[in-house]
C-alpha cells in the first residue's frame, strides 16, 4: 500500500477515495468541502467540514472520500517527536476531559440514573 499524505496540500473530488497508511503524526487541516475520514482499528468514523483538522495515526489505513465538494487539504508535518506527541495527546485530552464534565454535570442535575 502506499503512503498517504506525501504532499502538502491535496484535493479531493466529489466521490474520489483517497487511502493509504500514514508514514508519520501528520494535522489534516481541510480548506474548503467536506470531508469523511475512516481509519483503520477505529470502530468510528469522521466528518470534518472546512475548518476541522485530523490528526493522522502512523501505520494504519486511512480512507478520505470528499462529500459533495472538491475538497482540499492542508497537510501539516510536526517538526519533531516531542511535537508528534503534543499534536496527538491534545485531542486526547480533550476528549477524555470532556467526559468527566458531562458525567458530572449528569450527576449534578439529577439526570443519570448512577449508570453514567
């Protein structure tokens, strides 16, 4: 399989699909269109509108299919591992985060039944 993502903008015609496994931590930062993302090992898939950015998984298979729209795409490299690291533990963090105060907030208005 090739490696995806070798440019450092691309565009992505309504219908087309793009796949191949990332070689390295790469930022996706779509331009204009809209985008879905599916990556392999993931059991959930992606949408990212103009705007959104998504951060690659290196070794894995990635699949990109534009929506209605050219799509285009910014490709963005870190300079090093300790910024590969940053990029990916970000959104992580944010996620996990995110949680915690919605179960929270669950639990403070009386809304979950303790199964939260």
């Amino acid at each position: 399989m090739r490696s995806l993502f070798t440019k450092q903008s691309l565009t992505v015609l309504p219908g087309q699909v793009v796949s191949g496994i990332a070689g390295r931590v790469q930022t996706l930062r779509l331009r204009q269109g809209r985008l879905w993302i599916t990556v392999e090992g993931i059991p959930h898939d992606y949408w990212l509108s103009a705007g959104d950015t998504f951060t690659t998984l290196p070794g894995r298979l990635t699949v990109v299919e534009a929506d209605s729209a050219a799509s285009r795409i910014d490709v963005e490299s870190p300079a090093s591992w300790p910024d590969a690291l940053k990029t990916l533990a970000g959104p992580l963090a944010a996620r996990f985060a995110s949680r915690r105060t919605a179960t929270a907030s669950f639990k403070r208005h009386g809304t979950c039944s303790g199964n939260c």
